[in-house]
C-alpha cells in the first residue's frame, strides 16, 4: 500500500497508550498507513522515521480517541426542547411528537453532521447510534471522517421511517447490505426496549444476528417503571423475560441497566453482556443509576455513553467521565470505587471491547488504527499538574481538546473542523430551530 499524506509522527509530553497503564514521558506516535507503526522516545523517532512530518505536542497528553457507546444524534436538533422531566412524559408527550412532525433524511444527516462535530472537537472519534434514517447518518460520517456503528432500529408501531416490524427489518436489512464491508461504518440491530419491541422480533433479531455476526443495542432496565410494566404484562422483569427467548449473549450491548436485582445479576453473570452507562442522562431523567462497582465485580465490560442531547444536553464525553465516577463513588459511598484510570478505561479501551472494536481501536499500540487525540494540559483549570490521568478525568474540560484523528486522519487541528464546516453547521441548525419554533408556536395558538 502507497503512503497516504497523513504519516506522520506525532510527539507528545505524555503518551497514555492505554487507560490503566502509567503514562510515557516524551514518547512519541509513528503513524503509517493509518496504522500505528510505532510508539517510542522522541529522542529516536525522528532519528528513525527521518522522511516523515512531525508535529510537536509539547504540553498535551495524546491518547486514544474517546468511544461514545451509546448515541441518538439524529436528535441533535431537540437539544433544550423538553427539560427535567421524567422518561415516559418526556418520550409520549414531547419527543416522539416532535420526531413523528421533524424527522427525514435531510434532518437526520443535518443533525448528525451537526452532532459529529460536536462529538469531534470534544474528542470522540466512534460513536455507537440508535436512531432512524440509517443512511443519512452514514451520509454524515463518510463526510466527518469519524468511524461509526450504526443501529437498524426496530419498534413495534410506525414512526417517521416506517410503519411496522416487517418494514423496519427490511429497511435495515438494506443498509446492512449497503454498509457491511464499509472500514468506518458498522451496521448493528437496535431494538429500542422491551417495551416498543415483541417476543416474536427479539427472536427475529437474534436470529439475523448470529447469522451475520451482528452486534445488538437495546435500551434495557433504564428505569423502575420499564421493569413494573413487564412485570405487569409479562409477570416476568425485562432481563427474565429476554433470557427465556435465549436473547440475552455477548453479542448484546445492554444500555442504561439501572435497575437491577440479584436475579438480574446472576443471568447478567450467565450471558455476559455488555453495558452501557449513561450517568448524565438518567440523573437529569432521574432514572436511576447503573451498579457499575457491581457489573464490574462480575467480569462485565461496562463502556460509556452520553445518549442524545435531547436528554443529556451534550455529547461531551469529559464530562460523562466526571459523572460517572462521582456518581459510581456517591451511590456506594466509597472514594475508592471507579478510579480516574479505570473511568478513561470506560471511555476508550471498554468502549471498543462492547463494539467487539479492541483489536482495532480503543488503546494505542502497534498495529491499531491510528485513532486519538491530543488534550492540552498546561492550562489554569489543570495546573498543577501532579497525575495526568486524574487532570483528565477531574478537571480537564472538552475546549481543551486541540486535535483529533481517525485512521490517521486529522478530523480537527488546532481547535479548528478540518473536515466540517463551523459556520455552515451553525446556519443549518439554526434554520431548523426556526422552522421547529414556529410550528409549536402556531400549535400551542
């Protein structure tokens, strides 16, 4: 393979190659091909690469790009529409309303380039989507330049993309075929919840999925209410009932899981799932909080998301790393739960483990994809600094993010969008609030 115009070497003050290992001084990246082709004192890399660009990152940590394991951003646009409110209120009354009047492949892929960008300067380079509209979101990424899971949503009643469960399985069935053999893109299923979705389609779903290897999103356990309702209906709670259909697996990426019995546990530590923690979004939903102490003392892989910003209200992954470990230690009332190294572990390495992605991305090491990103560190909010990984988890803050790349691939430089446009992404988003704004104004009249 011919080089490409992005081999480089790139120098940093700390190399955090992965999140549970202590940082390397002075190291530097050799990046060829996309690839990581070396990791070694910067002394020696220009001695040893001398044909190759280098780029000094004198006061920054450079470390693997952050994997956002749990996203809506078709929904970027509802940012700010419905505040604190509690789940079902806010989905039947406001956000399912708005999706049914609002969402179309243009305001999919408008949303979604316009969430990617946030997503990009606060240094996320994969994200993990459920939403509708599959190919404009694709559309999106291909353009942004990030690498991209996206979910073949399922439901039971009709929305914006289609009407029923045969149209919805044959809608993502089409993308998968589109989409299978993309580098950066990656079909999955996402039922939406035990509550939208039936026997008889989680047991389609599972089917297709191991045919095709298909990795599975679902919504599950995110509140008391969802496991009272199956109890209702099903005289058994979520997990019980999906164990009995034989869906629960290693190929099922569980999201939110916060409430949680031992019975849940114990099928949990049978079928090893992995989950999703989404701190921000079920504390402003007031949905509960996921046992994450506990999931790990099962030898779970638990990753990270921020869910949409209709619920968070940002796709900032910094600061979901904040929360989640303040949460984790006040729900158990113990400093020591979720240390600042294992809580980047949740943001990287953890992330790529629940996508099946740890052989790709996640860490820095020789022959991965040569996605990461650099944070500048020698700023007043994360000064002095004693132990790099916790500035990071504790203090550092998103605008302190100045370069990304993807596959080698530089996706922002200096602070600045190398592959979006700022000022035509804010004019977009600003004409779909005013079209959104008078529509419910002239409703409300």
């Amino acid at each position: 393979m011919p080089a490409i115009d992005h081999d480089q070497i790139l120098h940093a003050r700390w190399l955090i190659a992965e999140a549970t290992t202590a940082p390397l001084e002075n190291h530097a990246l050799v990046v060829k091909n996309g690839l990581i082709a070396a990791i070694l004192p910067s002394a020696d890399a220009n001695t040893q690469y001398p044909d190759l660009p280098a780029t000094s990152l004198s006061s920054h940590a450079l470390l693997p790009g952050l994997i956002n394991t749990h996203t809506h951003i078709g929904m970027s646009y509802f940012r700010g529409l419905a505040d604190d409110l509690a789940l079902m209120e806010w989905l039947n009354q406001h956000i399912w309303p708005a999706e049914k009047k609002w969402v179309s492949h243009e305001f999919v892929r408008d949303a979604s380039l316009f969430a990617m960008a946030e997503m990009i300067r606060a240094g996320t380079t994969t994200f993990n989507d459920m939403y509708f509209f599959l190919q404009a979101t694709a559309e999106a990424a291909e353009i942004s330049g990030m690498r991209a899971h996206i979910g073949m949503t399922i439901m039971e009643f009709p929305t914006a993309w289609a009407q029923n469960a045969d149209e919805y399985f044959a809608r993502g069935m089409e993308f998968f075929e589109q989409y299978k053999h993309h580098p950066r893109i990656t079909p999955t299923f996402a039922p939406h919840a035990p509550y939208t979705v039936s026997d008889d389609s989680f047991i389609k779903i599972k089917e297709i999925a191991d045919k095709h290897d298909i990795k599975i999103n679902l919504h599950l356990h995110e509140t008391q209410d969802e496991v009272d309702q199956s109890l209702k209906q099903f005289n058994k709670r979520p997990i019980r009932r999906l164990h009995d259909l034989g869906f629960i697996s290693d190929r099922l990426i569980a999201i939110h899981m916060t409430a949680l019995d031992a019975e849940d546990f114990a099928i949990l530590a049978e079928t090893r799932p992995a989950i999703v923690h989404c701190p921000e979004s079920n504390m402003k939903l007031a949905s509960g909080a996921c046992p994450v102490e506990q999931l790990h003392s099962l030898g779970l892989t638990v990753a990270l998301g921020t869910d949409s910003v209709a619920s968070n209200n940002n796709l900032d992954m910094l600061s979901e790393m904040r929360a989640a470990t303040l949460l984790a230690k006040l729900s158990s009332r113990n400093p020591q739960v979720l240390p600042a190294a294992a809580t980047l572990q949740l943001a990287t390495l953890n992330g790529a483990k629940a996508l099946g992605m740890d052989k790709i991305i996640g860490s820095l090491a020789v022959g991965k994809a040569a996605d990461c990103i650099a944070i500048n560190l020698d700023a007043i909010e994360t000064l002095p600094l004693y132990h790099p990984v916790s500035q990071l988890v504790y203090a550092a803050g998103r605008d302190q993010i100045t370069d990304v790349w993807v596959a080698g691939k530089q996706l922002l430089k200096h602070g600045k969008l190398t592959t979006l446009d700022e000022i035509e992404l804010k004019e977009r988003a600003r004409y779909w609030q005013q079209k959104i704004m008078v529509k419910s104004h002239s409703t409300v009249a």
